[in-house]
C-alpha cells in the first residue's frame, strides 16, 4: 500500500500492476491491475510472475516481502524484466538473523550477545552465561515473530516447547542479551557498491502491543526521526560486512545496549521496511522535498537504470524530530514537539 501510494505521488505516471495471493488485500491498493499469483512457496509462483510480467509488457518488479524477494532473486533469469535486488545468497545470510549476527561478528561490527540451540537441554546454559532476562527469537521472519523476553530458563523452556508443538523447530530459535535502550530502524538504497541515501527513525511504540506477548509487532504506530553519527556509521559498515557490494534496499534494525553502544540485531537485504515508502510520501507531499526524498520513485528509478543526482544526502536524508503517528481506522499523522501537526492519511 505505501509503495503503491509513493509511485502515485510521482509525476512520473506509472502504470502498476499488483499481486496478491490474498484476494481480499488485493482490493485495497491503488492499481492500474489486480491479479492474484500463488504464495512463494509454490512451485507455480515464478511462471504466474513471469507470465504476467511478459503478457503486460512490464519492465520492472518490486517484490515488497522478504520472502518473495528472496524467491525472486534466486530466480532472476526466468522473470523477463529488471529487478532491483542483492543476489539471493546475500539475502539469504540477511534473512537468518542467527547467520547474519555470525557474520557481523566477525567482522566487528556491534551485536547482540547470541546463543544457537539444537535442543532445549541449552536454553539453561544460555541463562547461566548470559544471565537474565534474555530475548528468545526465531531465527527468520519479521513482526517479531515467535519472540518473547524471558526472566528465567523456565519461561523460555516453556515458550519453545509451546512453538515445538506446534511444528517449529528447536534449532530455529536463538537467545540473544537484553538490550535495553533506544530501538532504531535504518533504511538504505544502495547501487553497485555505492550508498545513494538513507534516514533513521526511533520506534517508539507498537499497534496492539498489550495483546501481543512481546510488546512487539513489527511495525511502529509511533516512531520518530533520528540524526545520530554513531547509528549511520554502525548501520553502514553492517551493510558492507553482509554484502561486499551492495545494490538495491537494505533495512538495518539496531538496539542500543546500557552503555549506549548500537547494535546491529537484523539486517535484511534486498528489503524495504513497511513505512519506508511513506516516509518518502510524507516528504513530498508534507515536507517539500526533493523528488529524490520520495524513496520509492527513488528505488524505481535506479533499478530501471536511470542516473539521479550525485548531490542526494547519503545520510539523514529525512529532517530529525518529525514523528509519524500510525493506528487502526485512525489514518496517519505528521507530528512535532511544538505542537505541528498535519494529517497524511
């Protein structure tokens, strides 16, 4: 929906066709074309995506889900137009967090203590070592899937062997340190190797937190824009230690521990976070940016092959101190300290 609603706010007049397996959230966005596919994980998914793509003439895909992009990816030569994505062994270091936080590791850049399990006979070592209260997450996926801080080795006990019964793995759970300060998203376009722009923002609050057993729900009903040196430097050097050479969207989640040092928990490659394209629509329509700030106009353009200014900001692209105020049937808000406030949806 905010990818679509960005390209609207282009004046490039782009014709879109959108996919959905969903029948029911195919009716929401603003389409040219509806047409359902299957999930990504059928096997008829890449010929329905590459019939439609040469059937509509299309000559660009953005899958908008992880999961399909990295189905995309890994199939490139059999979907007849461009694609704006790292390659799929990139994305797929990425999209396990266990595996990216071994490879972040290495390469210093700052992360969350981690522990791996291969039976629950672990998970009261991974207390002993760590001590209390440590987070217990799975490995791949978003919206904080399957996580839960726990205070002791009982709790994660039981909240593993629930998920267990349920078809989950042992081994696709890790238990990584608390940490507890700010929780920082950074969203970046990169081609060749090159950074062409990013921002930060602070999540401050999720939708439906008290129902939730974490408090986490991937998305942020209440998140802040941030300028701050040592996050850009610390999401950046994360983005060169996944992929040497980065092309196409790369969205960093960091956390800050108690002595105030930033650590990369998830960078996932080849992905944009759900608001990243409103954020871009918030800076054209509201804030009277550059095309450029619309960061999905942006995206496209490259990924087309388009040259775009040299001049963009590589950083804090976004000005610091605008809040975005999201909730169910209450639309958005652009907000400020002083009192400024503008609806945007």
């Amino acid at each position: 929906m905010n990818f679509v609603r960005a390209l609207r706010a282009s004046r490039r007049g782009y014709y879109i066709a959108g996919t959905d397996f969903n029948r029911y959230h195919l009716l929401y966005p603003d389409v040219d074309l509806r047409l359902l596919t299957p999930r990504h994980s059928d096997k008829n998914f890449i010929p329905r995506v590459a019939a439609i793509v040469k059937e509509e003439k299309l000559e660009f895909l953005h899958p908008q889900p992880s999961s399909e992009a990295y189905v995309i990816a890994k199939n490139r030569d059999k979907v007849p137009c461009k694609i704006f994505l790292p390659d799929h062994r990139v994305m797929k270091v990425g999209q396990d967090k266990l595996l990216s936080q071994r490879v972040l590791a290495k390469k210093r850049v700052p992360v969350a203590k981690t522990f791996s399990l291969s039976s629950t006979k672990d998970i009261k070592q991974a207390f002993a070592e760590m001590g209390a209260p440590l987070w217990v997450r799975a490995r791949h996926g978003a919206g904080g899937r399957l996580s839960l801080l726990c205070d002791n080795h009982r709790e994660a006990l039981h909240w593993i062997e629930l998920w267990v019964l349920r078809g989950s793995k042992v081994d696709e759970f890790i238990v990584q340190e608390y940490l507890p300060g700010r929780n920082i998203a950074w969203d970046s376009i990169w081609y060749e190797g090159r950074l062409v722009t990013s921002y930060a923002r602070e999540r401050l609050e999720y939708p439906f937190k008290h129902i939730s057993p974490s408090g986490i729900t991937g998305t942020p009903s209440v998140a802040r824009t941030v300028a701050d040196d040592s996050v850009n430097e610390t999401a950046i050097a994360s983005v060169k230690a996944i992929d040497p050479r980065p092309h196409g969207a790369y969205s960093v989640d960091l956390k800050e521990s108690s002595a105030g040092v930033m650590c990369v928990t998830e960078v996932d490659s080849g992905k944009f976070h759900s608001t990243m394209p409103l954020w871009g629509y918030i800076a054209l329509k509201h804030l009277r940016m550059p095309w450029y700030a619309n960061l999905a106009d942006l995206y496209v353009r490259l990924g087309m092959g388009e040259d775009v200014p040299g001049s963009i900001p590589k950083t804090d692209l976004l000005p610091e101190g605008y809040y975005l105020l999201r909730d169910m049937d209450v639309g958005a808000f652009l907000w400020r300290e002083d009192g400024f406030k503008e609806r945007v949806l």
